[in-house]
C-alpha cells in the first residue's frame, strides 16, 4: 500500500490539503480490495460509504480532505479513475472520500482543494514511513484543543500486520497511556469536545469485508483510550482494508482476537504520533498550539506511564 500527501499552505488563510491511501499500486477498479467502514458517530460526510458497506469491496483510492472539499476532492477522483488505462468504458465508479472540519484554522468556505491537489497526492504517494502532523488532510485540524493532524502506527498480529493511519481532528479529555494529560494541562490549551476523526485500517491478514468491519469497530476502543468524548457534533469512522490477493483461505473468527488488539493499540498510538509530530500553526486569525511534549513526558514519567 501506498500514502501520499498534498499540503495547502497559503496566505494567512488557506491551511488545508488532502491525504490518499492506495491499497495497491494498480488499476483499484479493475483489482478491487475488501474493505468496509464502521460508524462511530456518523455526524460527517463519508462520500461512497453505503456502496462499500453493501458490496464489501473498494475500488478507488480513499482520500481524506476537509468538510466542504469533499464533492471537490470525489470529482477529481473521478477523472483520475476514469483516465486510468482499462478503464475507458467504465461508466460507474465509487469514489470513497471522508473528512473532517478544519474550518478553525483554515479558510473552508473556500473550498481550496481540487484536481490538482487530488493528482498530486496520488502520484505522490509511497510505500513505507508516512509523513505526519500537520500535513495533508491533517494541515488544519485541532484535536482535544491542541494541534492535530495526521498519525500513523502498526502492530504485528502474529505473522500479520495491522496499520493505522488517523486524520485527527476531535475533543474530548486527553489521557495517553492512562494518564489524564488533558486536565493537567488545560490551563494552557483550549478544552474542545466536538470535532471529527477518520481512522483507515490496512490489514495483509486473508479477511474479508464481514471481518473488516469487526475490525474496523475495534478502533473505537483505541480512541476511548485517547479519551475520545463521541460527541453529538463528532464524525467518527472507520475504513479498513485488506491487501491479501486472492487468498485460497480466509481466517476463522477463533483467529481474530490478535487481530483486534493490534487495531486498538495502533489506533491509540496513531492519535498520539498525529499531536506528538504536529506542530504550531496560526491560519485564518487564530492560532493553535503543539502539544508542549516536554510537558507531557515530564506528566508521563511523573505518573511513571515510561520510565
């Protein structure tokens, strides 16, 4: 599988942009993957859920942008799919886009990705380690009142692997490793509660979309660790996948359970990588701070959460 980037740092503005993961590096329509998506709140705007929750499979890449550039963001998509070669008699595709709200610090009436930013974030996308923070869908978002943005991390199931990648954007009381991080430090943040997360799961594990979604679901543990609130106004979801080619066996539900805690803990830990790797930002008149991570350790070892 593949990640890439398109970052939107314009003006005093335009803080914004969009993040495509490719589960494979070919013609998606033509080799489609199971995948499935699990709402935890549905206060969002997942463009080609309702297709995928009833066939099972993802034919596109899956693109995260902000709220109101999701339409923008599924066209340009579109003309890339359909410009594929192989597909130049295709006449349905299921664009698969999600988001969430980064209107505090970026100019989101203004809609500012488009084509370009979609080509570019799909052609640019690589295998192995994935940019974080504040880059891409992640450029404006703020999570428990500090600077959020992307977060990825995996886990070993076994002889599987489980990789989370996050595009934070939501409140709630902090806690990282069971520690309530957030009261101690909120006399310096900003206490937010609302808001929004994407979470995207890639499995090589031989699965198919029935047990995506148990998967899929387990990430909601991985953000109640985080002290995810899952408020009213909070879109939660997650889209998971899986890279297997054509096994000749599936695994039975007695093998799932390894699978599950690598999807709790990879989420956990993508939440905190997105708000450890991002940094401050000011866009559209105000101004977020990074997590003050000397702070936090020093909170950490206090507790004794690391030595």
């Amino acid at each position: 599988m593949r990640v890439g980037h398109a970052t939107l740092i314009e003006g005093q503005s335009v803080r914004t942009g969009v993040t495509a993961v490719l589960p494979h590096a070919g013609n998606l329509f033509r080799e489609k993957v199971p995948g499935a998506v699990f709402v935890f709140n549905g206060f969002g705007k997942l463009m080609g859920s309702t297709q995928l929750d009833e066939l099972g499979e993802i034919e596109t890449p899956i693109l995260l942008t902000s709220t109101l550039n999701v339409p923008r963001a599924a066209d340009a998509l579109l003309d890339y799919m359909l410009e594929l070669p192989g597909n130049e008699q295709v006449r349905s595709i299921n664009p698969l886009v999600a988001e969430t709200n980064d209107g505090w610090l970026n100019d989101i009436r203004g809609r500012h990705v488009g084509r370009r930013e979609v080509f570019a974030a799909i052609r640019e996308a690589r295998e192995g380690p994935v940019e974080e923070g504040a880059v891409g869908a992640g450029t404006g978002t703020v999570a428990f009142g500090w600077k959020g943005g992307i977060g990825t991390s995996s886990r070993r199931a076994g002889q599987w692997t489980v990789g989370v990648l996050v595009q934070t954007n939501y409140g709630g009381d902090l806690h990282i490793l069971g520690v309530p991080v957030g009261r101690l430090l909120r006399a310096s943040g900003t206490e937010s509660r609302d808001g929004s997360v994407i979470v995207v799961i890639a499995t090589d594990a031989p699965v198919d979309a029935r047990s995506l979604k148990r998967m899929a679901a387990r990430s909601a543990l991985g953000l109640g660790r985080t002290g995810a609130a899952g408020s009213n106004g909070s879109g939660d979801y997650a889209i998971a996948f899986s890279t297997a080619r054509r096994p000749e066996r599936l695994l039975p539900n007695d093998a799932m359970s390894p699978l599950f805690e690598a999807v709790i803990e990879a989420t956990e830990e993508a939440v905190y990588n997105s708000l450890f790797r991002a940094r401050t930002m000011e866009g559209n008149g105000r101004r977020v701070e990074a997590l003050p991570l000397q702070r936090v350790l020093q909170i950490l070892r206090d507790r004794k959460a690391i030595p």
